[in-house]
C-alpha cells in the first residue's frame, strides 16, 4: 500500500538535512510545514519555497503537538551537538507520546548510523547488532529505539556531505581543500569509507514515507561505495586545478587537538570508529523503494566544493 499524504511536516527544519528535505516536498507539491526553535531561521530556510514557517521547541510536548496539527506525515531531522544527545532522547519521548494519541499520524526519522556502533562486521544492514559503544552511540540508539516502538520508520544514514551541510568528517575535509589546506582525516588516508550525498538522501526519505511496509523498522541507506581519503584529494585537486593533499590524525592529536575545543572532546569516543573501513548493504532498502538513483563522488565532490567557495566568496 502506498500513501498519499495531504499535508507534511519538517521537524529540525533548520539543519542541512531539514532544509534539503523541505525543497523536495516542495518541488513535489507537497503542502509543508517547516518546524524549528528560531524564527529567524526558520524564515531563511522557508526562502524560495512554498512551506509554512511554524516556531515551535520541540521539548514541549504540547507545542510539538501544535505544529504536527493538520499534518499527516512529520520527518524528524533533528540535531544536536554530540554533547547534547540526550536532548534527542528526550525529544524522541514527546513525539512517542504524541504519535501513541494520533494513530493517523506517520514520522520518518532521518538518523545515522551510530545506532549500530561499535561496527562488528561489514557491510552493515539491518540485521547488524544495536547494543554497546559509547555514549553517543547508545543516546542515539536509544531515541531511534522510542520512536520506532510507536511505528516510525527510521532512515539510517552513512555520514553525508553537499550543499548546506555544515560539519561532516567529508565536508570539513572538502572546507579545507578550498581554503587552500591540507585536508584532514581520522585515521590513515588510504582508509575507505562510504558518504552519502545530502539531496539524494531526502528524495529517498520521502519514497520510503510512501511505504507502509516502511514503518515500525530500521532502513539503512548506502552511499555510491567507499571512497579513501587519498581519492577524494584526487577528485578535489582535478576540480581546483591544484594540488590538495591529505593528512592523516590519529586518537593521540586528536585528543591535544581536544584540550581546546569542547565538541571535539564530545566527539572523541566515537573516534576509534571513524579510524576504521565503513561500508553499508542497503538490499532491504531497494526492495522497499526500487532503484536508488545516487549522485558519484565525482559529481557530488565539485558540487560542494563550489557551494563551500560561494560561500567564503559571502
């Protein structure tokens, strides 16, 4: 059975995965309402669409529930800083409750992939265990797990990179190509691992929305397929017509790197992860969806390199 849904709703609609997700329910037609805390900045990611701007902190339960009013399908992009996980949790909780009251009402959770950390075997799908690791790993785990207990879908991502993106292990490597750096990796630069394309990302949550089978299971969604460090230098010195090179960061600089920088030291139990190979089976999600168009690294790479100097040119 497929959906036809009236209205949607963005929640987190603010953070690069919100602001993607709004221009393809736009572009489709889609009646939608964009939700964050900041009205000025709900305002800038409205900019060139047709979407309602709807204030709301989604820590409280009854102004969540205002904004999902009238709404029959709500994909939750919501972010935080590592060190805040629990504020996602905690969220997780309200929209649980919410979707416990309004049976009719379906939610996509956009998400990563730490649910699934510590990795223990590659590719990672579906079947692939959820329990362990650190802190982040679990917080995250844990408002995936509340949200699909009420029958969400949840989308699980591989780290994503594009247009709009703020902070990504790839976009900040690509920041650095353009400002004229050596670009920065955890871990040895001939270490593969497998990146999303933000854009193709959320024209896939909104395929999967259309699903019922969808809801109440874990979707894992697959990049084009690893790529090292060293390559993507390569794709981005041939777009720069320069040379870029890598540079490797093992646990030891990271940790000196950390003694200034609060969010790092947040980020620094997930580490060991991101040093090694990273690579996703995403089988179940073609059998849901079908064919999966995905953007190559060597479209999507001068891409965001261009849209990351536009916006230094700013």
């Amino acid at each position: 059975m497929a959906f036809l849904f009236e209205k949607a709703a963005v929640l987190g609609a603010t953070g690069p995965a919100g602001r993607h997700l709004t221009r393809v329910l736009d572009e489709l037609g889609t009646p939608v309402r964009v939700v964050a805390r900041r009205r000025e900045a709900l305002a800038e990611a409205a900019v060139g669409t047709a979407a309602e701007p709807w204030p709301a902190d989604l820590m409280n339960e009854a102004a969540a529930e205002a904004a999902l009013d009238g709404v029959d399908i709500a994909y939750c992009c919501v972010g935080a800083p590592v060190a805040q996980f629990d504020r996602l949790v905690a969220i997780a909780e309200r929209l649980a409750a919410i979707l416990q009251r309004r049976r009719n009402l379906r939610l996509v959770l956009v998400s990563s992939y730490w649910g699934y950390v510590p990795i223990q075997r590659l590719p990672v799908d579906e079947a692939h265990p959820r329990r362990g690791g650190p802190r982040p790993a679990v917080l995250r785990r844990r408002m995936e797990d509340v949200l699909r207990q009420e029958g969400a879908a949840v989308l699980n991502l591989p780290d994503f990179y594009g247009p709009l993106v703020g902070a990504s292990s790839l976009q900040r490597a690509l920041g650095q190509a353009v400002q004229r750096r050596r670009i920065a990796c955890i871990g040895a630069p001939a270490t593969e691992r497998d990146y999303v394309y933000l854009p193709d990302a959320m024209r896939v949550a909104v395929r999967v929305a259309a699903h019922e089978a969808a809801y109440g299971r874990h979707w894992i969604l697959a990049g084009p397929g690893p790529v090292s460090m060293r390559r993507v230098a390569a794709i981005a010195a041939h777009h720069l017509g320069r040379s870029v090179w890598p540079r490797g960061a093992g646990r030891l600089m990271l940790s000196a790197m950390a003694l200034a920088d609060k969010q790092l030291r947040a980020f620094l139990p997930m580490v060991p992860t991101y040093m090694g190979p990273i690579a996703y089976d995403d089988s179940a999600l073609h059998g849901l969806i079908g064919d999966i168009p995905k953007t190559s690294y060597v479209e999507g790479i001068p891409r965001t390199l261009d849209w990351l100097a536009g916006q230094a040119a700013s």
